[in-house]
C-alpha cells in the first residue's frame, strides 16, 4: 500500500473529528484501505505490513521487501504481543520513508517500525543492538532520527533490549 506523508495528516485530523463528535473512528489499515491496488506512481511513502510466518514477499518489480535482523524480529514479536492484548493497534516495519532536510537533497530516513497506538497516534521506534553492555546507534542514525523528530509530527524512539528481556527506549 503506498500512501502519502499528506494522507498520514488526513488520517489524524478525521481521527480527532471523530472524538470531537464522539464517533469510533477507523484504524489506520480501515481508513488507508481504498489506496491499495491504487496507482503508486506518484506515491512517496510506502507502508508494509511484516509478516513473520512467511518468505518475504515481493515488491512491484520483483524486488524483494525489507527483512528483519534478529532485534527488529523480537520487536515486531513483541509488537505482535501488544497488538494481541490490545495494547497498540497496529504496526508496519519499514512503514515509513521520511525526508530528512531541505527538498531537492537525497536524504532519507526509514524508522525500523511504525506504531499506531490506541488513540490513532503515530510513533516511530527504531531498533537497536547493544555492543559491549551499551547501546549501540551510528552516528547518522542518530542525527536523522533527531531531524525527523524535529520535523515531523510523531515521537521517534530508539528501542533496545536489555538481557533481562526487558524491552527499553529513549526519545529522540
């Protein structure tokens, strides 16, 4: 499915008409759902659901989709988990392509996962290791995910996992 950062806005302000009025609104998925099978052609952001249970599947062009390292598939696990309990609506890995910069430079940034919570928010997590009992972010990583945060209107975090298995983040 492929849909505009402008289709993303959309979604938010319908979101807050319907509490305004005091109607359910529906989750991202329901509300983006005649954009699939559209022309993507002028598209500039694509969202993809992961599925861990199978192959990767292709792309438009045979192109492979984007596959998890072993942090980013304990976290869409964990996601799965959230997601199941009711906890977060739904989530997307490599939902999100983001410019970073002026117009017109070739910089980009695509968060590991996007999140939509309960209330129709839109969080940005991105995975990372841990290399000698610290957490490990390359420097441009860090930059970018900074200007995204700056820019746009979601929370960007850096999520990692502590040997106890406890899942911990820090905001950009």
């Amino acid at each position: 499915m492929d849909l505009l950062a402008s289709d993303l806005d959309a979604y938010q302000e319908y979101y807050r008409s319907c509490e305004k009025a005091g109607h359910a609104p529906l989750s991202l998925a329901e509300y983006l759902a005649p954009y699939q099978g559209g022309d993507a052609t002028s598209r500039t952001l694509t969202v993809h659901h992961a599925r861990l249970e199978s192959a990767p599947p292709k792309a438009p062009g045979g192109a492979l989709k984007p596959e998890m390292n072993g942090v980013e598939t304990e976290f869409a696990q964990h996601l799965d988990r959230l997601k199941r309990s009711g906890t977060v609506r739904d989530w997307w890995f490599e939902g999100i392509k983001l410019r970073v910069g002026r117009v017109g430079k070739r910089c980009w940034w695509s968060p590991d996962f996007l999140v939509e919570q309960l209330d129709g928010r839109l969080v940005l997590y991105d995975t990372k290791g841990m290399r000698g009992g610290k957490v490990f972010a390359e420097d441009d990583a860090i930059v970018k995910a900074r200007a995204v945060a700056e820019k746009y209107p979601f929370p960007v975090f850096f999520v990692w996992k502590e040997k106890n298995g406890e899942w911990l983040s820090r905001s950009m």
